[in-house]
C-alpha cells in the first residue's frame, strides 16, 4: 500500500511595521505589534515583515549595484577576495566556514573591499548595511519585548 503525503505549506504570518515608521509610533501600535511577534513565534516560529521601512528605490540599487559585482571577471573579483582573518570582501563558492571559534573571532573587522569601477556602489551599500542594521535592531527590540512580556507573563503565573 502506498501512503501519498500532500506536502503542507505553512502559514507564516505577516506583520506590518508601518505603524513603527513613524518618529513617534503609537503605543497601542506598538503592543498590537508585539502580540502579533508573539503569536508568530509561539505558533509557527517565523514571521514576514512588510512596510519595514527600507525603500523599494534602495532595494532596486542594491540589487543593480550587486548585479555588476557578479558581471565582474573572475579576476577581478578574486583581487577583493575576503582575507581568511577578516569578514570582508570577495567570498568565493563554498568558502565559508562555519566554525563558531572562527566566527566569534572575526565579526565584521577588516576594511571594506569596494570594487573598483563602481562609483556608486560604496554609497548604496552603506546606505543599504544602516538601513538593514536599524531594521535588525527595531526586530530585536520588538522580541525584547516579547520575550519580556512572556518573563512577566510567567512571573505572575508563579505568584499566583
């Protein structure tokens, strides 16, 4: 007998920022955001993002800008290749490695490597880096939230 498996698709919540993207968001936005960040996390353990902030003209510019470094030559890219001690620069096919006491030892040093030729890659990918960072940091400080309405959540559960 054969069993046939329907393959499941799960459902991955979206959750809007936009309400964030504001110099002052709103309070209630902001605790309907965290208990959407909450419910993700318990029921599926993922979550989209959308109206995050970073412009669709950026992403069109870092997709652009990224298309040229690949229409490099090998050569060319090969003289940005990332130096084994930094975590920067030109990596090649299956050169990374995974080693977390490697990896704890090189976050982020080195100088830039920009490639020669593309004047507005430098400033595009700048921009791009410390939009992605300040978007990486209101996500964490969203699961800070969470995590610290589910430690009060608990706490309470134990005094009762």
């Amino acid at each position: 007998m054969t069993v046939l498996q329907t393959p499941q698709v799960a459902d991955i919540p979206v959750i809007d920022l936009g309400p964030l993207q504001t110099p002052t968001p709103d309070p209630q936005a902001l605790e309907d955001i965290v208990a959407q960040v909450r419910k993700a996390c318990t029921d599926t353990g993922f979550f989209q993002i959308i109206n995050h902030g970073i412009s669709p003209s950026l992403q069109t510019q870092v997709f652009s800008e990224s298309k040229k470094v690949f229409a490099m030559s090998r050569e060319q890219k090969m003289a940005l290749k990332r130096d084994p001690f930094g975590n920067r620069g030109y990596e090649v096919l299956e050169g990374q490695s995974l080693d977390g006491a490697v990896m704890l030892k090189r976050r982020f040093n080195g100088l830039n490597m920009w490639p020669p030729g593309l004047t507005e890659f430098p400033s595009v990918m700048t921009q791009y880096y410390d939009s992605m960072y300040d978007l990486a940091v209101q996500i964490m400080e969203l699961l800070a939230l969470y995590s610290f309405c589910l430690f009060m959540h608990l706490t309470i559960d134990l005094w009762d």
